[in-house]
C-alpha cells in the first residue's frame, strides 16, 4: 500500500528545517534554541516537537536529507545504461548539481563533523557513519564496473571509492571555505577527470 502524504504536514516540515537551516549555519548549533527556530519558521514552540523530540534530532534530520539524496543518487548511477566512462561523466553533472542544491546542507555537516560527538550521542554518529559507508559501496559497484569494461585497470576497489570519496569532499571543503575563487563543479571534472585518465584502461 503506497504511504500516505500529508501536505499540510510536510510544508510544516520544510518551514522548520528551512529556519533551522538558516539559524544553524548563522549561529551554529549549540547558539540556537527551539524558541528561535520556530519563531523563524512562524510556528508556535510545541509544533516542533510534534516532528522531532529534540534540537539535536532536528539538527540531523538536516544532515540526514543531504546524505540519503546523495547516496540515493550514487545507488541509482550503478543501475544506468551505457559505457563506464559516460555513466561517471553523467555522474559527475548530477552530484555537481546536488552540491549547489545541498550547499548550506554541506556547510552544516561540515561543522557537526567538527565536534559530532559533541552535538550527536552514538546513534546519530553510527547512522552517518553509515551513509559513508553506502556511498563508498556504490562508488565501489560502479568502479567494478568499469574494470569490467576495461575502461580501469584492475585495482582495490574499496580503497579506489574510499579515495575517490574523499577526494570530493576535499574539494566540497574547499569550496566552501573559498567559493570566490574555487568552483565545486571545475573542482570534481578535473581532479576525476585526470584521475580516470591515469588509471588508463585495457581497451
């Protein structure tokens, strides 16, 4: 049975984690109080609590929509037709595009990584712990792929996604701290670009 959706419930939803967004990003976690986030979204106190049991739950409800939209968009580049190399350059557009949706989103995470234990108990620690880990199974499954193909030369494919992983959030760190002067989407097409060139290929 297809679940239900609640648009009343869910425009209440995105009015809250809107507000959040903005307060959590200007005044950090720890700075904001429930108080502020509902007056910001035009609701009353209690409302919120009807959604989340806490700030903290709120805070990585945010974290939360960033990482399942990004893993669910690698899971899904695993199932696309075509050519290694053409799936990962469509790849690229697409997590390029989620990056300059979910900016604001990534700045967040950026500073609850910082002092995460600080902010979240080990519940919230484990569930991002295990969005990292699909996101590098899928990277995995694709790079497989593309050994299969022979459009990569045969390697570690758990340590090839770990690095690949960490690549791009290097540079969505960069970017983030110099956006002026450094572009996520140049960033991502050349360091992947040379990167696949290097690795060369059997055909």
């Amino acid at each position: 049975m297809p679940k239900r959706i609640n648009p009343f419930k869910e425009q209440r939803e995105g009015q809250i984690k809107e507000a959040a967004l903005k307060l959590f990003s200007q005044k950090g976690f720890h700075n904001t109080t429930v108080t502020e986030i509902s007056e910001a979204a035009g609701l009353g106190k209690g409302t919120i609590y009807w959604y989340w049991k806490s700030k903290e739950e709120l805070a990585f409800s945010l974290v939360e929509d960033m990482l399942s939209a990004f893993l669910r968009l690698l899971e899904e580049a695993v199932g696309w037709e075509g050519a290694f190399r053409e799936k990962f350059d469509r790849l690229l557009d697409e997590v390029i595009a989620l990056y300059r949706v979910e900016k604001e989103h990534c700045r967040l995470l950026w500073k609850f990584r910082a002092d995460r234990h600080y902010i979240f108990d080990q519940e919230y620690v484990r569930k991002v712990a295990s969005y990292y880990l699909g996101m590098r199974k899928a990277i995995a499954a694709l790079v497989e792929q593309g050994m299969e193909e022979g459009a990569i030369r045969r390697a570690d494919a758990d340590k090839l996604a770990l690095a690949m992983l960490g690549a791009a959030e290097g540079l969505e760190l960069e970017w983030l701290e110099n956006e002026e002067y450094f572009d996520i989407g140049e960033g991502l097409k050349l360091v992947f670009g040379a990167l696949l060139d290097g690795l060369g290929g059997e055909t």
